[in-house]
C-alpha cells in the first residue's frame, strides 16, 4: 500500500455543528470479520465493513494468502479457505499503517506451513513487535525482525504446533487476538491468561463463526482445528470515529449531532464514560444487539467540561481516544489529570509527546509526564490557535487538532490530513458539513 500524498488543511473557529454523522464502520470489528470469514469454508457476508486504509490492508493481505474478497458495496463478500487453508504470498505482505492487521495476521500465519514478509510505512516499522513476537515464537513460528524487533519482519509458521497457556503480562486486546487466531489451527486447547480485560471482539466474533470458545474468569480457552462456519456480519459503526464528533459537539457551543449504530461493547466506550463524568450531554437510546455487539444511537449536545482525573484502570477501554480526550480536556474548566498511559509511546506515534507539543503550540497549558498528561483546561473559551500541527503519520493526531482548530480564536492548519483515511475517511468533510 503506498504512503498517501501529504494533504494539509486548515480548521477555523466554528458555528454549531449540527445533523447527523455517518461514521464509518468498526475498525476492530471489520480487521477480525474479515479474518474469520477467511477461516471458515464458503461464502460470509459483511455488512459496514470499515472502508478506510487499514483495513484495505488486511483485505489485500488475505487475498495474497488466497482468500476471494469482494467489495459489496459498503461491505464485502469473502470466499473462505477454512482453517488451515491459507496459501503462502508470492511478495511481501504491506500493511502501510495498521497495527491491527500486522499482529492479527501474524497470528494467522504462525500456525500455517507458509512464510511472509511484513512491511509498512514510516510510522508503522517505528513500532516494536516484540510482545508478540515472542509468544507466537513459543508456538514454533520463526521470527526474524529489525531492530527491537520491528518491520520489516519475516515469519515462518509452523503446522501443527503444539498449544500453550500464556500469561498476558500487558493488556493487550491485539497480542490476545492474535494468540487465539493461531490457536485455530492447532490441536488441543490454547488458553490466553488476561489479568486486566481488554476488549473482547475477538471472542464475540470467534463464537459467532461457531469456534468453540469459553471465557472463565481470566482465563480465555479455544480448541483448535476449528470448523468455522461461514455467517453474515452486520460491523457496528465505530465508537472511536464517533469519539472525534462526540467531544467536537461538547466543546462548540451551541452544538447537536446525532450518530447511530454506533458500537458500545463495554471494552470500547471509556471515553463516553469518562466524558459523561466532565459534564458532556451525552444520550444513548435504541440499544440493541447486533451480531453479537451491543449497539445504540448517540445524541451529543454542547455542554460546558470540567477537569477530571482519569482512573489507569479505564485506560484499556479507551487507549485509542486519549488524543481526543486531551482536546476536551483543554477546553474543560479545571485540570484534567491521566496516568498509567506508556503504552501512548508506542502507538501509531508518540502521542503523549505529540499532543503535549500540539497542545501548547495552539495555546494550551498542558504537563507532560512520562506516563500521562495533565492539562489546565480553558474554562470553555477558546484556544489561541494559530498553530500548524505535525500529526506524524497518526490519525488520531490529525483528527484531534482539527477538532481543536474549531474552538481557537486563529486557524490551526494540520500539516497532513491524509492518515485520517486510515480510519475516517472523508472526515475533514464531515466537519464541515456539520458547521453549514
């Protein structure tokens, strides 16, 4: 995948965002449907499959291992090759920015007779494979990777390898998934230890595809040499998107916009939580379930943010929204304080450095620590601005600062808004849309 032209954009003090905002469907969910609708025999369907760069990715990486993938519309059909039935890739498998799709996919092809290369952007080779590196290598896979244990990688997979208990020793919802995907095609039961929860689309969906599955406690266990079965799959609207829209109409005054079918799986909506706790006005109507994954419609109206200290232990239900969360928290009255956030360093960047420098760049009094960020909100009046923002090849940097660029007294220009198409695409758009 090649590495998108760079885009900047420029984001203005706005009026009230107001409508209705599609959002694109799931990340997580569409990485993982994809994957198990490739591990069961014959023909699934998904609908609101995600349309964004990443998962782009994990598409091309399965049609190289020979799985038949069709865009549908807004979904796609996939022809599976069962379990086991993965083809080895004729050239490098390029996962440009996802994080997701390089450690699902070597789960994938660590219990496979079949090798492949891994390659990424910039960004991506920057961040260390290690911890699961090391577990797929007790599985048998050969594993041979750049320093500290980054891309380019090569993985050689090994069938039948035996199963194995393995602790989690960091919370990890990737390095879990990509255990238990490995685990499909091995003989015996694997069990995955998780003494801190993370979020478990990969067992929801693993149950529904028909693995046989159980969670007791912290112990996750899934007998291989699966049969999946192959099933159609309704991918929810994703609540990390949502969380961009939900804090821009918090912080503009005057502010309301509607989002539906919008995922609320317990592991994912610590950022609506946390927000609640601020003061945002916030409703959640028409809950449901769908496939698996509860489901509801947001309603997001203007409402004046307070500081909060934010708990370590919510920082796994909300690992991804902590940018956005920041931006909120520098329009909020009083400090906000967060903690227990290293794994921030090594996500698509830096982030707790680039919004710290970020931050004080448009006019935000904010404290870096090694862990976390505390942040003297403004009381709800605007941010000098006047800044031009380097999201270093991460989206969630890049939505962030335009978001904030709608509450400053002078322009914020992002100096690149295409890793935004990664996740959202179409997502400067949308904003303003909003503010007609």
């Amino acid at each position: 995948m090649r590495q998108s032209e760079a885009r900047a954009a420029t984001f203005r003090a706005s009026g009230p965002l107001r409508g209705h905002c599609p959002l694109p469907g799931d990340k997580s969910i569409s990485h993982r449907a994809l994957m198990l609708a490739a591990m069961a025999r014959g023909r699934s369907r998904i609908a609101g499959l995600s349309q964004g760069a990443d998962v782009a990715a994990t598409a091309a990486a399965l049609r190289a291992m020979g799985v038949g993938i069709a865009r549908d519309g807004g979904g796609a059909a996939v022809d599976g090759v069962g379990t086991g039935g993965l083809l080895q890739p004729r050239q490098a498998l390029d996962m440009g920015n996802s994080g997701t799709s390089t450690r699902l996919l070597m789960g994938l092809v660590a219990s496979h007779p079949i090798a492949a290369v891994f390659t990424g952007d910039a960004s991506l080779s920057r961040r260390p494979m290690g911890r699961v590196i090391a577990p797929l290598a007790r599985l048998g896979a050969d594993v041979a990777a750049g320093p500290g244990g980054r891309l380019p990688l090569a993985l050689r997979g090994l069938a039948p390898a035996a199963p194995l208990a393995h602790r989690m020793q960091v919370p990890s919802a990737q390095v879990k998934s990509a255990l238990l995907l490995a685990a499909l095609n091995i003989p015996g039961v694997t069990r995955v230890i998780e003494p801190v929860a993370t979020r478990d689309h990969s067992e929801r969906m693993l149950k529904a595809f028909g693995a046989e599955i159980g969670v007791a406690g912290e112990e996750i266990s899934l007998r291989g040499e699966a049969e999946l079965r192959p099933r159609d799959v309704a991918v929810p609207a994703d609540p990390s998107a949502a969380a961009f829209l939900a804090v821009a109409a918090s912080i503009v005054p005057g502010s309301e916009v509607r989002m539906t079918n919008v995922g609320l799986n317990p592991g994912r909506i610590g950022l609506f939580t946390v927000l609640a706790e601020m003061g945002a006005d916030i409703t959640v109507s028409n809950r449901r379930d769908e496939g698996g994954e509860p489901v509801g419609d947001l309603l997001v109206r203007h409402a004046p943010l307070r500081g909060v200290d934010v708990p370590p232990e919510l920082a796994p239900s909300m690992i991804d929204e902590f940018p956005i969360l920041f931006v909120a928290a520098a329009f909020a009255a009083g400090e906000t304080r967060t903690r227990g956030l290293g794994e921030l360093r090594v996500k698509e960047s830096d982030r707790l450095s680039a919004m710290a420098e970020g931050l004080a760049a448009i006019g935000a009094r904010v404290k870096e620590a090694e862990d976390g960020l505390v942040v003297q909100g403004s009381g709800g009046e605007p941010l000098a601005g006047g800044a031009t923002i380097d999201p270093r090849l991460d989206h969630r940097i890049a939505m962030s600062f335009a978001v904030a660029g709608l509450m400053c007294r002078r322009p914020v220009i992002v100096a690149d808004m295409s890793p935004a198409d990664t996740s959202f695409p179409g997502f400067s758009a949308l904003l303003g849309d909003l503010a007609r």
